[in-house]
C-alpha cells in the first residue's frame, strides 16, 4: 500500500508540474496566429455509463468539439484529434472548407486524425489508455513542449493520459469535480452569496432523500413540487419530478415528519423523470453510488432558464465568456435541448456578474478553464409592480458543455470579440451577432440520411455557411444522423430573428427533403442511377 501511495504522489507532482507549464506558456498559446502549437483533442465523454445510455447516439458527441479544428486557420497549429471510431472523411472535409483564406491542403497537412476502432461504451480516454501502441503513436506526432491537451470534461482518466504523454492538459484538475456536482454547485452558492432553490444537502440513500423531502415540505408547506436530482446528473438527465399535491390526504398540514416521511417513500415510484424510460428501481439504484438531493421546484408563469459561461485561465483570470436562453424540454422541461445567443438583455449583464462571483471562488479552490452556471428566470413584481426578473442559480458545470461549441464555433469563425459592457458579440467589422443552436433536431423522417446525403442537401439548398456575410448554419453531430435521426446545428445571423430565418429554414427544408415523394439528388446534382 505504501508503494502505491508514494507512486500516486508522482503522479499529482507530475500533473501539478504539467499544469504549471499551462501557466508560463500562456500568453503563447492564446497568440496561435503567431505561435507555433499543438493541440490534442480527447473528446472524451468521461461520464457515468448509464446515465450517458440515456442521450441517443451518445458515441457521436465526440463530434461536438471538432469546431477546434478551425484552429487550423492558423498557420503554424497543428491539431491532433482522436475519436472512437474514424471520423467520416466528408465530415473533416466540411469544418476545413469553413477557414476563411487558408488553402485546404495546407490545413488538411496540420491535422492528425486517430482512431481506437472501438465503439463500446467505455469511455475515449480510458480506450486511449488501454491502447500502448496507439499511445505511443498519439506521443511521437506531438512536439511536446509545444502541446497541450483539450477535453470535453475532467477526470481521472484524462489526468492519467495528462502524465503519460507528458502533455500539459488544459481543464480542472479532477480532486475538484465536486464543485461541479449538484451538492457543490449549492455549497458555492451560499459562500457567494448567490441565490439559489431551498434544498438539501447530499444525501446517499432512498431513505434520507425522503427524510430531506420531508424536512423541505416542512419549511415550505405551501410547496407544490420538488425535483430529484442526481448529485453527478448532466443535461437533466438524472432529474426527476416529485408532485406534492396527491399527498395532501395523506400529510396534511399537521401531519408529522413521520407521516411525510411515509407518503413520500409511497410516492417515489410515481416520480415523473425527465429521462426517457427511466424507472424508480434503476434511479434508486443509483443514489447510493452517485448520491442525490432534493430542491424546490420554482413555479412561475413566465420562465426561462439561462446561463452564463466563463474561463479561468491558467494565470488565475476569470473571464466571461458568455450568455444564453437555454432551450429545455421533457416532460418536466428540464433536459437541455438547445440555446439562443446572447441571453436576454434585461438580466444577461446580472448574470455575468454572477458568474464572476462564481469564477472567483473557484479560482480560490484551484479550478481552471470552463465553468457555466445555470439559473431559472421567473418574471415577478417588485415592491413597487414593476415586472422584473428573479434570478434562481441551479447548478455548477466545471466542463465544456451544450453552450460551448456553438460559440466557440462563432468565435473561431468570425475571429471576433466578446464584450463585458454590453454582453454582445461584435464581428471584426463591429458587427453584432446572433445564433440559435441545438444537438437535439431529431426526428425519425431523418433516420437513413448519410453524412453525404446531408452534404448534398447543403450544397443543393445553399444551407451552408457564409464566410463573406458570416450568417449561415454550421452542422455538427452528422454521424448520429444516419442511426438515431439526430442532428446538431448552430445558425447564425446578424440579429435573433435572422438567426431564427435561417434556423427555421433548415428545419423546413429537411422536412421537405425527407419526404417520401422528395426527389432525390447526388452530388452531381441528379437522380441516381
């Protein structure tokens, strides 16, 4: 045991001293068009298996974060990007014609693809892991004291691959992904000062999560709902919806904890979950090995849920990087479906504010780079009957998550500029854009459509995106489409009803071209034979 605790001890050394490089390499790598760099790319979804089980074509994800292959624009970066299985040659092809004046054999020559030929659901990383060969591959195409490495979220794993390739990796370290969780996104909340649902603290047992319930119902008797929460759900997929109102009868207000207890313990199987087919014995399984807590579901009339999204920088920065109106469904409209960019104007510079109160205190705990915070947005009276909007923060990602390859992709492309005074995003020409983006337009009309097929629609329909005019769409998530129905899309336009046009106008003319009587057309622009 002794032997294993003095080799974990390297371990964190040597990761501590990979992520201080980060630090004196910073002003480097944020000038990419003048240095030279390169880029490692584990898109990994290192999350729980069978929460991930429950996003269709989760595999495919990995695709979310190809939008980093518009760093090749710059000339001297190289990107190095691994995938589960190969990356269809057409979809590679389709982010380098998006570089703006860089010739494409010239960007195609500065891109290493690979691959572990393996589609099981065990994550990336870990794959990478298992693969020495391939390891030692991935370590013999970088120049390592010009290489860092990128990731979709932090673990363990990532830590693991981090130290031996000796590649500094440019996320959290993973002794921090508590403060991303459900429990320690609340326990930041208080510290800041932040306003947040009553809830509970977390709890590991079906038992307890009753008994916190309870304790929550007792505070809050009017209380007409409460969401159940996962404490390491994402997307809201571990969410699920507890309805007071049919316990009345059988806890009414002077009933004791005791009863509350027990009405509640009758109601969980009966819980309304956000994910498809979940059931109260698989959710329940779960809280023991992945803890859970309870909050008060905010009612509310007119009610949005947006966001806010920041950086720390290996320096210690903390920087806003933006806003959004988040687009949720399910059945309790709390999965993450989509977003609109910028968030409101009436609250979107609130809650950047709130996000740098957030950063700040993260900071003092270590983090570094992605963090957002979401809120939920309930329009009420103030004293005096003015409307205005109450702001309620949920929860804490410590990750790249829905928000960030849509504006990240915005950002590569335009090469512009986010400001703090407005909450707006100006193109070089002082332009304001605007975007809507999902990776959630699914419907079983686009099941069989192949990435060419996609690739052709574009072309024949002119879907695709404008370097001259910066509006258009940018399509991501091409490899679900085929299987599960399902595409990702991020339309951009100089204003949110442009960017609504040209959002709208893709989805009415994939319904149209997924028509049983829709004439179909190759790429040579006739039917084929």
């Amino acid at each position: 045991m002794e032997g294993l605790d003095i080799s974990s001890s390297k371990e964190a050394d040597k990761f501590q001293f990979l992520q201080g490089q980060l630090r004196d390499r910073w002003e480097s790598i944020e000038g990419l068009d003048n240095s030279e760099y390169d880029i490692l790319v584990v898109p990994s979804l290192s999350l729980d298996r069978r929460e991930l089980l429950k996003i269709e074509g989760f595999l495919h994800y990995e695709e979310r974060l190809l939008f980093s292959l518009i760093r090749l624009q710059s000339p001297k970066t190289r990107v190095i990007y691994v995938t589960s299985q190969p990356l269809p040659p057409i979809v590679i092809d389709y982010y380098l014609q998006l570089l703006p004046g860089i010739p494409f054999s010239h960007a195609r020559d500065r891109l290493l693809l690979f691959s572990t030929y393996d589609s099981s659901t065990t994550p990336l990383t870990q794959k990478i892991l298992e693969r020495p060969r391939l390891m030692e591959r991935i370590r013999q195409s970088l120049r390592l004291e010009k290489s860092f490495m990128i990731c979709y979220n932090s673990t363990t794993l990532e830590r693991d691959l981090s130290v031996q390739l000796g590649v500094p990796l440019l996320a959290a370290d993973p002794d921090l992904l508590y403060w991303g969780t459900k429990s320690g996104s609340r326990q930041i909340f208080a510290e800041c000062g932040v306003s947040h649902p009553d809830g509970s603290e977390l709890v590991v047992s079906a038992e307890d999560l009753a008994s916190a319930a309870a304790e929550l119902w007792e505070r809050q008797p009017s209380l007409e709902r409460m969401v159940v929460k996962l404490n390491e759900g994402f997307s809201g997929e571990g969410n699920a919806m507890l309805d007071l109102k049919p316990l009345q009868h059988k806890a009414p207000g002077c009933a004791s904890h005791k009863e509350r207890v027990a009405a509640i313990c009758d109601r969980f199987p009966f819980l309304r979950f956000q994910a498809k087919n979940e059931t109260w014995s698989n959710f329940s399984s779960r809280i023991p090995e992945l803890g859970a807590i309870v909050e008060a579901f905010i009612e509310g009339e007119e009610k949005r849920s947006p966001s806010v999204q920041g950086r720390i920088t290996p320096t210690g920065e903390v920087e806003i990087l933006s806003t959004h109106d988040q687009i949720l469904g399910g059945s309790g409209g709390q999965i993450y479906l989509g977003c609109y960019f910028p968030g409101d104007e009436s609250y979107r510079l609130q809650l950047q504010e709130i996000g740098l109160r957030v950063g700040r205190n993260l900071v003092q705990k270590g983090a570094l780079e992605r963090f957002a915070v979401d809120f939920i947005a309930v329009r009420q009276p103030d004293k005096t009957g003015k409307p205005q909007w109450d702001l309620q923060a949920i929860e804490i990602n410590l990750r790249k998550g829905g928000t960030t390859h849509p504006f990240m992709t915005l950002k590569f492309l335009t090469n512009g500029r986010y400001d703090m005074a407005t909450g707006l995003f100006y193109s070089q020409q002082g332009c304001p854009k605007y975007y809507i983006a999902t990776d959630n337009l699914q419907k079983d009309r686009y099941r069989g459509l192949l990435p060419n097929d996609l690739m052709d629609i574009i072309a024949h329909q002119r879907l695709h995106f404008d370097t001259s005019t910066q509006t258009g769409t940018v399509f991501h998530l091409m490899g679900c489409l085929s299987e599960f129905g399902k595409l990702g899309l991020t339309s951009i336009g100089n204003s949110h009803q442009q960017a609504k046009d040209i959002y709208n106008r893709v989805n009415n003319v994939l319904d149209e071209e997924t028509k049983p009587t829709a004439k179909i057309l190759t790429s040579a622009g006739r039917p084929p034979t």
